[in-house]
C-alpha cells in the first residue's frame, strides 16, 4: 500500500497542528509538521508530500486582518513550489486561519483554474464578537469536493474571530451554480440556516462555511474537522452515551465526525496512486 505523506504547516502563532497531525495520522497518512520556514528553506520540498495543511490558529497574530501575512509569507516564498504541488494532484485544505491564508492567495475559489487572484473574502463576524461554538454543517452531495465524499451533514466546533464568508452576486452565484460551495451552516435537522443565529454564527452570505476549486481538491471550511477527532470530543458525549444506554445500546463507532474528512483525503490518494 502507498503511504501517504502529509506535510502541516506549523509557526508564527498557528496553534492547531499538534491536533491536525494526529488526525491525519489517525486517518492513515504519514503526518510531519514542519515550520514554514524550514518548508521556505527546502529542508522538506513540498513534492515529498501528497496533502499539504494550512491549519488554524492566529497567524502573525491576525495582524493587519486573518491569513493576510500568512499568505504573504507563502506567496513571496512558495508560489511555484505550490502550484507545482497542486498541478501534480496533490490535496491542500485550509482550516480556519488556513481558509483565510487560502483565500486571500487566491487558491479558492480559484475559477477557471486560476490560483492567483484573490476573489472572496472571509471578514469579521457579523456580531462583531469572537465566537467559540459547536455548529451543524450541511454538506453538498453535488460538490466536487474529494473530502467531504460520503457525508451529508457533520457537527463540528468553530472558534473564530473573522469567518464571515462575502463575495459579490456574481461570485456567489457562480459559486453554487460550479458547485463550489461544500458546505453550509445549518440547524440540527441538516436544513439550511438561512442566516439565523447561533445555528450560522458569524453571519456568511448564503451560510457559506467551506469552498472547493473546480477540481475539489482544494477544500477551505471555518469549522475544526481536526477538534473531532472521537465521540469524547463533543461536548454531550456523556448524554449521548447514557441515552444509548438506556436503550441497551453502547457507541460503537469511537470516531468523532472530523476524522471522516481526512480519511477521505488519504483514501484518495491511495486510490490515485
């Protein structure tokens, strides 16, 4: 079987990778995390690695707006490097601070291929507030999107501070009418949230919460797929277990919701090779 090697980038206030790595090791892939300048001064090209993860966190401290010299940082360092590692079939997903850095780079949501110009945004909440919560997210059979394959709807944390997601008409509409939008913010029933507060909670057009490109093989979503790793991550794991065991029922799939994304990242990869 081809191992799968998945590189996390770490540094300048990015504080979800020690979580991120052991997802991805969880989920099959040889999982390094490397300091982007270490990745900067080619110590680790990125053509050794098949999945390539902007994580979350506070990068540079969100100075001068989230993702912002994050993105710089890689733009002015990496850009060939990363468009060669995307050319390749390679996976990048970004998560939280990582779908800023994406966005702001230009790589979502990257119509008609092209990676370099900066088309969304993804802004301050609307309350104003940083918000720390667990969502319902809905999620589009029709996306292309390789890591979300399989899944209808999935629970997930956010903690962020900007996550609003704008784009002009035109944009959103293209990117529902591509499919582009993997998934949305919805309530507990899997429906829409249609911009209602706390089930969308930072006030996305559209209740927007993760894109894809074209190929679906660069994915960016708000929510933390890396902070559900098992059952025993949610917050009513307890009444979740008491109440199958009044039923006379145990858990028995110890996974938690996060963990399905990136064993289809490394699933597909395996099946490419």
């Amino acid at each position: 079987m081809k191992p799968v090697k998945a590189l996390v980038l770490t540094g300048y206030g990015l504080n979800c990778d020690y979580e991120t790595d052991h997802a991805l090791k969880l989920a099959g892939a040889m999982s390094r995390r490397l300091h982007i300048n270490e990745v900067i001064r080619e110590r680790a090209a990125l053509e050794d690695y098949h999945i390539l993860v902007f994580g979350g966190g506070f990068s540079w401290g969100d100075d001068h707006g989230a993702g912002v010299l994050f993105a710089t940082k890689i733009k002015y360092n990496l850009q060939e490097s990363l468009e060669r590692f995307i050319q390749s079939g390679n996976l990048v997903i970004g998560i939280c601070n990582g779908f800023q850095a994406l966005v702001n780079l230009g790589l979502l949501p990257g119509f008609n291929g092209n990676y370099q110009e900066r088309r969304v945004a993804l802004i301050g909440n609307a309350s104003g507030n940083f918000i720390d919560t667990w969502i319902t997210l809905k999620i589009n059979p029709e996306s292309p999107c390789v890591f979300t394959r399989g899944i209808s709807h999935i629970e997930l944390p956010v903690r962020h501070g900007e996550g609003k997601f704008y784009g002009s008409a035109e944009d959103m509409a293209s990117l529902f009418r591509e499919n582009l939008v993997v998934a949305q913010y919805a309530d507990e029933s899997g429906d829409a949230a249609k911009g209602r507060w706390p089930l969308n909670p930072n006030g996305s057009l559209d209740d927007v919460a993760g894109i894809c490109d074209p190929t679906g093989r660069i994915f960016g979503l708000m929510p933390h797929p890396e902070a559900f790793q098992h059952f025993t991550n949610h917050p009513e794991w307890t009444r979740r277990k008491e109440i199958l065991a009044r039923e006379g029922r145990q858990i028995t799939d110890e996974d938690g919701d996060g963990l399905r994304i990136f064993r289809n990242a490394v699933d597909f990869i395996r099946k490419e090779a």
